[in-house]
C-alpha cells in the first residue's frame, strides 16, 4: 500500500497515522532553479506517524538515486522534544529527490555550522557556517568606547572549515592566515544588515545585546536568540529579541525581530548596510524588497560583499553618506522576518558585484518558492 502526502516546508504537515515498513520523503523542486546543498525541514510528528519504530539514534538518510548517504541534524528548537529533522539535499530544476529513511548507524556528519558566546572578548556572539561568519557585540564593549560599534559584523572567510575558535585563541583576527580574516568596519552604523526603527530620518540604534540563548548548534543549522534592554526611540519604550539562523550552505542569515514596548501599531524600521568613503557599487530594488553592496577594494584585504532581503517590496531605500537604507515596518506586537549576509572576493565564488548582486536576487527567489515535501509509506 502506497499514501503519498505533499506539503510545503513553511506550512504544517498533514499526519498519516500508518506503520510503515519503509518510509520515503520526496522533496519536489518546483521551481526553474536547480538547487544544490540547500536545507529542508521535514515534520518529525509526520515522520513517526509513518514510522512509530525509528530509532532517533540508529537511523540514516539515503538518496535513492545516487545511494548516497545524506548529512541531517535533528533539530529542537531549544526545547527537549524534536520538531523537524534538518537534511541538506541536491534537487534538479523542475524536478524531485527521493530520500530513504533506513535503519542503520548513520555516518559522521561535518560540522557546517556553529556559533557561541565568547566572554573573553567583551561578549561578542559570533557565528559561522561554511560560507561566511558574523559576530554581534555585547555589553562589555560598552566599557570601551572607543572600539563601541552597533551593527552586524562580518569575519571573511575562504575555507569551509569552523574558524572562529582559532582566531579568538590565537588573538589576530585582523590579519589573514590562510582562512580569512575581519576587516570589516561597523562603527556606529546597522553594519551589515542590522535593523533598528527610523522615526522622522532618525535611527535608534538598539545598542549591544544584553542577553543571549542558543536554540541549535550545527551541524547544519545554529540558531540563537538575542534580547535588547529597553532603549528610547522618539520617546517610545522599546525592547527587542533577535532571532538569527544560519544554514550550511548559505551565505545569509534569516532574520526574525519581535518588538515589544510604547510600540506604534506600524513600527518603521530599516535595515542597514554600511557604506564607505571610496566609491562602491549598489544594488538598491525597491519592489523586491532587496538592496545589496559591493564595497571598494580593501588594499589587500580585498573586497567584501553584503546584501540583504526582506519578504515583501520596501517602503522606500535611501542612501545617505554613511549608510544604505531599506525602510519597512512591522504592526504592533508582529515579529519582522528578513534576510542578511555576505560573501569575499577573495573566497573566489564571487569576484564582482554583478555576480554578488545576481546571486542577492537568486537567493531571494528560493526563499519565496520553497522546496516541497512529501512522506511517503510503504507496506
């Protein structure tokens, strides 16, 4: 007997409440875009409802195609049961990829992503996965202002390996010793892709951190949570919580901000990229809600590209001497959802800012035409 149940990675799944002797999970690409090494989420509910019998421990991922095993994470959400099982998959443009949940001790999967608090360096919260890696400044940076800065930072990288532990241990993150480096300036600006509200053309930064916890640790997805004390904007008591995920695979981070506080019922905000003295080249596209910026060369440091996405088109993006702005907002008491990242030059897989700027665009044309999975059992 053969059921066959499709849904999409966003919505919740249908449960078919059938013992299964084996079970299948198709992921249908429906889309023109050949997808390689992206990340799905398949219900686990769903998964037992098919088979009551998996063994969270003694269980692999194989596709029936290539007989390949297949890296996943099972992961939690920073709660104690599971809630989706995380697989990095290839899938043909216009087409599907079957997938064989088996018994069996699956093999050791390569960590692609990781991120922790770092309290021997005033509180920084940094992140990274095989891509790229960022960092966010807590309260002990505070204590010196001349290094204060408010935004998202970007460390470089040009190898597939986690780097940040070394470069913390060994003190010189500024120089590059084969894996990259940060060079990156943020200063008093959103950096690479924060997000603040602007009421009247006035920004109000939400500072450093204060309080952080770690919801998944790799190895194909972190994600960790940010909160803010409360700061003033334009007389409004305002407190915020980032939630910030990065895949294997990607060079964007999602983004989800939830405000509380005197909030208006339509907060405006923008996202922020920053901008440098020299010339660079801009993507600014309002009806795609997308912006992106390739800065000047760096000397030998190179050149370091970021862009950022939201889910709908923008208010507006403006372009001020210090800073690219895309302006949205968020109803009262409604998280906002966007995407932010970056890519090196120097990594090779982009070399120009048509290259960095197409890819900006691609990614959010993923995003808005998600995989499709379906379990299937069979008896």
């Amino acid at each position: 007997m053969r059921k066959l149940i499709f849904f999409s990675v966003s919505i919740q799944l249908l449960f078919v409440h059938l013992a299964a002797a084996q079970v299948n999970v198709t992921i249908s690409n429906p889309s023109s875009i050949e997808r390689k090494g992206e990340l799905i989420a398949v219900d686990w509910k769903s998964i037992q409802a098919v088979y009551p019998s998996i063994d969270t421990v003694n269980f692999k991922v194989i596709n029936k195609t290539t007989k390949k095993e297949l890296a996943w994470q099972l992961e939690k959400k920073g709660g104690d049961a599971i809630v989706n099982l995380l697989v990095q998959v290839d899938v043909p443009a216009n087409g599907k990829s079957v997938l064989e949940l088996q018994k069996g001790k699956s093999a050791p999967v390569t960590v692609k992503t990781y991120g922790r608090y770092v309290p021997e360096r005033k509180d920084d919260f940094a992140w990274e996965n095989d891509k790229i890696a960022f960092r966010m400044y807590g309260k002990e940076l505070e204590k010196t202002p001349k290094e204060m800065a408010y935004g998202m930072d970007v460390w470089v990288k040009s190898t597939d390996r986690m780097v940040i532990n070394e470069r913390y241990k060994r003190g010189k993150y500024h120089e590059d010793l084969g894996d990259g480096m940060d060079y990156y300036h943020v200063g008093f600006t959103l950096g690479a892709g924060n997000i603040a509200p602007m009421i009247k053309d006035s920004i109000y930064y939400d500072g450093t951190y204060a309080r952080y916890k770690v919801l998944e640790n790799g190895p194909l997805r972190t994600c960790f949570q940010l909160e803010y004390n409360e700061w003033n904007a334009a007389g409004m008591k305002v407190r915020a919580t980032k939630t910030i995920t990065l895949d294997a695979g990607t060079h964007f981070n999602k983004v989800e901000v939830a405000y509380a506080g005197d909030t208006l019922a339509a907060l405006p905000l923008v996202v922020g990229i920053i901008k440098r003295k020299e010339q660079g080249a801009m993507l600014l596209d309002e009806l795609n809600g997308s912006m992106a910026y390739w800065e000047p060369l760096h000397g030998a440091d190179g050149i370091t590209g970021v862009g950022s996405f939201l889910l709908e088109p923008a208010l507006g993006i403006k372009v001020t001497a210090t800073q690219l702005l895309m302006q949205t907002s968020t109803p009262k008491a409604k998280p906002i959802v966007y995407y932010t990242g970056a890519a090196w030059n120097k990594a090779g897989v982009f070399t120009d800012a048509q290259g960095w700027f197409s890819h900006v665009q691609l990614a959010k044309t993923k995003i808005m035409q998600p995989l499709q999975v379906g379990i299937e059992s069979i008896k």
